[in-house]
C-alpha cells in the first residue's frame, strides 16, 4: 500500500484514473460539496479493492480542505445497470470511502424490472450500507437537477459543463510535477544560502577567487534551473487559462479555479524565493568581491614591504663619503641613479595607501586590518623619503668638503709652482724683484676662496660627514697650507730686501712670520669667552643639570619611540615568518597526498609510465622527512616566540642539526629533476595537478624547499636588523650564521656529487671545507733541471676542493640541458695529501697568487684566486688544516717520547704505529733535531707565511 507520510500523486495512479470509474467533477453543490461521479462502468466488480481505495483517495485529497470538511457528494449513475451492480457500489463505497460525505444520489436502473426490483431490495438492505448519510435513489437525470444546480454537471448527467478527463488528469500531474520542482527549487536555494552563509573567507588571492568563481557557478545553475521552473509553470498557466482565450463567456467551475489559484501561488513562491535569493546572493557576492580586494591589497602590500625594505637596504650602502671627489662623484651618481627607482617604489607605495583608502571609504569589512596598512606603508615612505633627502644632503656636503680639501690641496701645489718656477737670477734685479713680489701677491689674493678656514671651524661646518679619512686629509691640507704660508712670506721677505736694496740704504726690518700664525687656541679672546661660559652656566634660575636633565628626558622619549617602531617590524617579520611557514606545510601536505600518495593508488596505476614506477623516493626525495619535522616540531616551537620575536634565534639554533636534512634533500633534487623531466606530461601528473586545481606544476612545488631554507637567512637578517641591542640579537646572529654555514654546505655538497672520474670514496678524504674555480700553473723539478710545464705559460682552469684530508684538482665541464641538468661536472685530474702539501703565502708578480707544493718543491702548483679575498679565505683554511694536522702530531710525539725506552735508537721508532694513529703518513724525524715545519713555524713571524708538513 501507499505509504501515509508520502501522498499519492496522478502519476503514480495514472493507469487507475483513466480507467474514469471515480471522477471529479469541477462542479460544487448548493453547500459547496465536491462532487465525486461514479459513471456507467461495466466492470465495476472487477476493480480491485487497492485501486478503488487510491483512486477515491486521491480524489478527496483534491480539493481544498475547507470544501473537502463540507462533505462530498456522490452521484452514482447506475441507469443502465442492475440493482446488483448499485448494491455493490454502495457497499464498496460504505466500507471504504476515505473522506466525509453529505450526500449519496443514485440513478437507479430505468428498466420497468429493475427499476422495481430497486425499489423494493433497497428498503429490505437499505440498513446494510451502513451510512450516517441519505442515499436517494433517483429515478431520472431530472431529479437530480433538483439537488444539483445543472451547471455543476455534465452533460452526461444532463448538465451544461464541459469535462474532459484526460485533460484533468494531465493537469494534475503537470501540477503537481510544477509543485514538486517548486518544493526542490526552493530547498536547493535555502541550502544554497545556508552554504555560503557559512562559507569562510579564504586567506590567499587563489583560494578566493576559485571560491567566487564556484559559487557564482552554483549561483547561475539555479538560476537557470528556477527558469525552467518558471517557464514550466507559465505554461501550465497559460493550459488552465485557456477555455478562458477560447470562449471568453466561458465560466470556470469551482475546481478550475482552484487549479488557478494554485498555480498562481506557486509561480508567486517562485517569484518571491527568486527575489530573495538574488538579495542574498548580492550580499554575498559583494563580500567575496570584498574579501578578493583585501587579498590583493594584502599580496601587493606583503610586495610592497618587500620592495621598500629592498631599495632602503640598498640605500645604506650610500652611507659611505667617498675617498676622493670622483669617487664622491661616482657614489652621487649612482644614488641619483638610485633615487629614480625610491620614488617610483614610493609612488607604488602611495597608490597602494590611497587604493587602501578607497576600501576603506567603501565601508570595507576589514577597515581594522587595511587602516594599519595604509598607516604603515605612509610611514615607511615618510622614512624612506626622509632617509634619501638625508643621504642626498650627507652626499653633497661630503662633496662640498671634498671639493674644498681638493682646490686647498691645488692652491698648495700651484703655490709651490710658481715659487719652484721663479728664477732666482732675474730675482736679483730690483725689477725682477718687484715683478716676483707682485705675481706672488696676485697668487696670495686668491687665497680667499681657496684655503681652508681654520681646523675648529671646518669640524663644526662638516661635523656630520666627517671620519677619520676625512680628518686625516684636513690636516694634511692645513700643514701643506701653513707650509706653503711660511714659505711665501720667508721668499717675500727675500725679495723685498732685494727690492729694498736697489733704492734706499737703510734696509726695512721684516716682521717676524711666527707672529702672524699665532694659535688662536690661546688668544685672549679664547679665554674670556670660555670664563663668560663657565660663569653663565647659571642664568635666570636654571642651572646646567635642569637642562642636562631636559635633554636627557628629550633623549630618553625619543630612544622610547625608537623602541617601539622596531618592536612593531619585528613583529611584522615574524608575523611573515609564521605566516610562510604555515603556508609552506600546508603546501609540502598537498604535494605529499595529492602526488606522493596517489602514487601507490593502484586506481591511478595505469596513468603512470613505467620509469615513473617504484621511484616515489627520487622523485620526492626525503620530502616526507622535512613535512614531519616542520609540522610537528618546528611550526609549533617557532609559534611560540610570536610574542618575543627577538629571542627566536634560539629556535633555529636548537633546531640546527634538523635543518640539515635540507642538505639530503638538495643532493637529490638533480635525479629529481631528471626523473620529472622524463615524465613531466605523463597523464599521471595531469589528473593529480587537476584534483589539486593547481595552476603550477608539481616542478614548481618540488622547489619549496629549496626555497624555504634560503628565506630563513633573509627573515633572519631582519630580524637581526631591527633588534640590535635586544636580549636575543647574540643568537640571531649565531643562527644566521649557522643558517648561512647550511647553505654553503648545501652548496658544496651540490658540485661535490657533480665529481666524476675519481677512483675512491670522497667520504674518506674528510669533510669538505671550501671549493672553487682558479687558474692553476704548474713546476715540476727534475734531478738538477726545473722544467716547466707549457701550461706555466698558459694556466689551467681548474676547480679545487678543499678536504681535510686532500685536496682535489678538477676540471669544469659544462653540461648541456635546462634546470639542474645544466648544473656543471667535474672531471677529476689530481689529488694533494694534506699530509704531504706546503703552502707559499705569497707568490711573486701577483698578489692573488698562492703556492701549493710538495715533496720539498719537487711538484709546485701556483693557484692564482679570482680576488685577493677569495685568496686570503683559502690560504687561511689551508693553513688551520695544516695546523690542526702539526698539533696532532705533536700530541702523538709527546704521548710516543713518554712511553719509549731510554735506551730505545732514534732509528728504531715505531713508525707504523705512526702511520695508524695520525693523518700524518711516513714521517722521518728525529729527537735531536726540530723538524722543518717547527722550524718554519718559529721563523715565520720573519718571513712572508709559509707552512709545510715535515718532512718524510
């Protein structure tokens, strides 16, 4: 049976309802009763008790529940049947009518016979119906009229009204399939709504911008679908409507109007849900439109930080004065150059605040996060701006000082020109004399805008650029100027008596020289000003410690304010440093489940090519291993300093030795590239990449770590910059380090696998201290004879690894191919053992060059460096692993002579045991005598630096 919970439908019946045993008919009674026909039908016996009872159900569940509670009127048209067939049929609906009735009207049979059979049986059985109603028997189509007015009938039943049953039964199934596409309609909007009402906000540009995408997707497919229901129902409309278009006179009989009623109300739900849900929605899509422009703002503002903090890094290498003008020059220039590219970051910068405020006018959600923002990026550029024009200023006053020490310092020297030039014949003339006296007197008139005022005054005019270069050179210039002066005055005072002695006898006295260059540290003038200063220390009440106290106050609000803004860019680092970081593991735990995992999907199996098989491991790497220790341990310990940035040094120098695993991961990042490169458009890659909705590929993800473990040492350069004097700058500054010494590691470790042709294993030659590119010359001394290799003429390239325990000589070889397959190789040529090698500091001609040698200078290697710094790093190093080795050995000596025999020859030493203790293989050596490197290492203080093992 049909469920209760679920109604029955028209087309769940439609077979029975054809079958027109039961109608509906659209007319109503004097009480407005439905009417329910029962017409002629042969095989009403037939009809089984299940399809009676739905089909009368059905019916009574038609119209409206305030005409159904009236009752319903049943006629019976039984005229042309037998008494039999009406017995049964009140029977049948007696026991089984599902709804209330007010009246049952039965035409009896119109044959004489059965007419009077009815008559008679239906008084004896009429106690058998058992109905709380009249059941009247009817004998013509006209009695009837006198209970039912004849427009609510058919003409069948001799009324004026039009039915069609299939059009009926089609009506009702089209609406209530219309309704049911309603009822849907509406609950997929509501769960639409509910969907985005409890949608978060996604926190990168990507993530948002899919989200409005999908849901503006969602949005328009109900949109399409409520259209089709909408279309659906304005036809069905225009189907009821349309007796109506045909015959206006046409008057709808109750039911009619009902089913207009109904469709209208629902196209109106329709209306209404459709209405709210684009309120809704425009709501809601003005939020992720919002929320879209906060994300951009924040990407481009994280952009802009970045690029400010680049360009004011680069500003302060323009804090330098310059040695001489040109290089002033030169360092103005390059600011100047420099300055374009500030005040374009700068105009970035303001548009990016002004687009800020745009948002915020626009009564953006996050006011609270953009207002700081925009205030920041205002205060960074007001620094900035501030920081060039000071820089500028420094400059040209640095330029200005220059300019004036370098036309001083040319006076000086035309000065001693023209006295070098003057000849000392033509002088001894009283013509000559006057002449030379008046060309020196017309070079003395220039010395107003030419020399220098004194020292005190161009210390106090210059006092913000000048350094100890700078003091050096003043007081350079103002000896060569006092030297010059005394030597004009002493050759003018020569003249003058020459001039003198042409014209008069009495010779004129010169005035003393000394008296005009009498130190104006000790004038009278000097010493009354500083005792008016010491006894004005009291003016008016205020003493010198009240304004002391003052400027110390001033110092202190200042150094207060200075405190504060660095404490808000640490945060701001660190913020960044949590912020990437989450990113990153988030990043590693998709790469890892959304490739690595689906790897061993055997669902996914026949995507892959076969040199993709069993190689999750090279192509990964030990990525597993780093998603671990950053999800579990690192992320969480680093969380816990968000609130003293400063001190987070310490987390990366406990977790130190962990972060070598970057190491592994780098030494297998060129097998992984290879691989990916062989398999890069494989279906395999393309469905993962498609799940993921990733725009990049899984080559663009394999690279993070490399990545990451290079903007560790950027965060931590600044943080190192905005907490110095902090409780934790000590330990940033050893993380750096130790984070720098990881990359260099990483680095060498890259070109040492990139070895090929050397017969051992590297791991025995100890660990790798330095590696580089140099050009190398070779000697090779022969008996009694030097010859010289042709390439002591011509070097050789090569590049040299530095051990602990040898030292490698390769050969660079570029390799063809993109990305690490590019990555050059290292054929290898010779090897050094540390415990056989010498080193000359300093070779001749050149001062990049170094002397390897061994075997007493039988084999020399001259190794010129790229720079003298890149040579005095290894010549260093060199020496430290010569040292450390000379140390062990002399600890093995000390602890051997300990536990000889007195009696024991120096020719009896047990050297094999030498040879398994040390690093220092096969050494001769005697008690009685110091060996050479001991003696090399006592002369060295005399000699330039050389350093050689002993000898064997």
């Amino acid at each position: 049976m049909q469920q209760e919970n679920s109604p029955l439908c028209a087309i769940d019946i439609a077979p029975d309802l054809r079958k027109k045993f039961a109608f509906l008919l659209g007319g109503r009674g004097q009480n407005g009763s439905p009417i329910i026909v029962f017409p002629e039908f042969s095989a009403f016996g037939e009809i089984q008790e299940m399809e009676f009872h739905n089909v009368l159900t059905y019916l009574t569940n038609v119209p409206s529940l305030s005409a159904a509670g009236v009752g319903f009127i049943l006629v019976i048209d039984r005229r042309q049947d037998r008494w039999a067939a009406v017995k049964g049929t009140l029977l049948r609906i007696a026991g089984s009518f599902p709804g209330n009735l007010q009246l049952v009207l039965v035409l009896r049979p119109t044959t004489l016979f059965q007419r009077t059979l009815s008559d008679i049986l239906f008084k004896f059985n009429k106690d058998e119906f058992k109905m709380k109603v009249p059941v009247i028997m009817l004998s013509s189509v006209t009695e009837l009229h006198s209970y039912i007015d004849q427009t609510q009938l058919t003409t069948e039943l001799g009324g004026t009204q039009e039915y069609c049953h299939e059009q009926w039964i089609s009506h009702r199934t089209d609406m209530e399939g219309f309704a049911l596409m309603v009822k849907r309609t509406a609950q997929i909007l509501q769960s639409f709504g509910t969907e985005l009402a409890e949608t978060e906000l996604p926190n990168d540009i990507q993530a948002t911008a899919n989200l409005l995408r999908s849901h503006t997707d969602k949005k328009d497919k109900m949109k399409e679908d409520l259209h089709v229901a909408l279309g659906q129902g304005s036809r069905l409309l225009d189907s009821i409507n349309e007796p109506v278009v045909r015959d206006p006179d046409h008057n709808r009989n109750q039911g009619e109007l009902e089913n207009l009623s109904t469709v209208q109300r629902l196209l109106s739900q329709l209306d209404e849900t459709e209405r709210a849900c684009d309120e809704f929605w425009g709501t809601h899509q003005a939020k992720l439109e919002k929320c879209l422009q906060l994300r951009h703002f924040e990407h481009n503002f994280r952009e802009m930080r970045c690029l400010l903090d680049q360009v004011a890094e680069r500003l302060t290498a323009f804090s330098e004065v310059g040695i001489n003008p040109a290089h002033a020059d030169h360092i103005f220039c390059d600011l100047n150059s420099h300055e374009a590219r500030v005040l374009e970051v700068l105009d970035e910068a303001q548009a990016l605040a002004r687009e800020g405020d745009e948002l915020i006018q626009s009564s953006h959600y996050a006011e609270d996060s953009i207002q700081p923002k925009c205030s920041e990026l205002r205060a960074v550029s007001k620094e900035l701006s501030s920081t060039l024009r000071a820089r500028k200023d420094h400059l040209l006053r640095a330029m200005e000082l220059h300019h004036n020490l370098e036309r001083a310092a040319k006076w000086c020297g035309d000065g001693l020109y023209l006295l070098a030039s003057q000849p000392v014949d033509k002088c001894q003339s009283h013509e000559g004399a006057e002449s030379a006296l008046q060309e020196m007197e017309r070079y003395l008139d220039t010395a107003g805008h030419n020399k220098l005022t004194d020292p005190s005054s161009i210390y106090s005019d210059y006092k913000t650029v000048l350094n100890q270069d700078f003091r050096d050179q003043i007081d350079k210039v103002f000896q060569k100027q006092v030297s010059v002066q005394e030597m004009f005055e002493k050759r003018m005072v020569s003249l003058k008596k020459l001039a003198a002695k042409q014209t008069r006898p009495v010779q004129p006295v010169a005035p003393r020289p000394e008296a005009f260059i009498k130190s104006p540290l000790c004038s009278p003038a000097k010493r009354v000003l500083e005792k008016s200063c010491s006894e004005g220390d009291s003016v008016n009440g205020v003493s010198s410690r009240t304004v002391e106290g003052q400027l110390q106050s001033s110092r202190s609000t200042s150094l207060s304010e200075e405190d504060e803004n660095l404490a808000i860019l640490r945060k701001h680092v660190m913020n960044e440093l949590l912020e990437t970081e989450r990113g990153y593991v988030e990043e590693l735990h998709c790469v890892l489940q959304g490739y690595a995992s689906e790897m061993d999907n055997p669902a996914m199996a026949s995507l892959m090519p076969a040199p993709l098989q069993n190689k999750k491991d090279v192509l990964f790497g030990n990525m597993p291993e780093i998603y671990t220790f950053h999800k579990r341990t690192f992320l969480r310990e680093l969380e816990e300093y968000q609130g003293c940035p400063e001190l987070v040094g310490r987390c990366f120098l406990q977790r130190m030795t962990d972060l070598q695993i970057y190491e592994k991961y780098c030494q297998n990042k060129p097998r992984s590239e290879s691989l990916w490169r062989q398999c890069s458009d494989c279906t395999f890659f393309q469905e993962c990449q498609k799940k993921l909705e990733h725009k990049l590929g899984l080559d663009s993800y394999l690279l993070k770590p490399v990545q990451r473990i290079t903007k560790y040492q950027l965060l931590l350069k600044e943080l190192l910059k905005y907490s110095k004097g902090c409780e934790g700058s000590e330990a940033l500054q050893e993380a750096l380090t130790s984070i720098l010494g990881i990359l260099k590691a990483v680095n060498d470790s890259m070109h040492l696998i990139a070895i090929t042709g050397f017969d051992g294993h590297l791991g025995d030659l100890g660990r790798l201290l330095m590696q580089g590119s140099f050009s190398v010359w070779t000697e090779h001394k022969k008996g009694h004879a030097k010859v010289k290799d042709m390439a002591r003429f011509k070097p050789m390239q090569r590049h040299l690894f530095l051990h602990e325990k040898a030292l490698l000589f390769c050969k660079r070889r570029e390799e063809n191919g993109e990305g690490y397959e590019k990555a050059p190789s290292y054929s290898f040529k010779q090897s050094l053992r540390m415990s056989a090698v010498g080193i000359t500091e300093n070779a001749k001609g050149d001062n990049k060059k170094f002397e390897v040698w061994c075997n007493s200078r039988e084999e020399v290697y001259i190794v010129q460096a790229p720079t003298t710094e890149v040579k005095t790093t290894w010549v260093n190093e060199i020496r430290k692993v010569l040292t450390t080795q000379l140390e062990a050995y002399r600890v093995l000596m000390i602890r051997w002579d300990c536990g000889r025999s007195p009696c024991m020859s120096s020719r009896s030493q047990p050297t094999e045991v030498v040879r398994r203790t040390v690093p220092v293989p096969s050494y001769r050596w005697r008690t009685c005598q110091p060996s050479f490197i001991q003696k090399r290492g006592e002369e060295h203080e005399g000699e330039e630096g050389r350093t050689q093992q002993p000898r064997r």
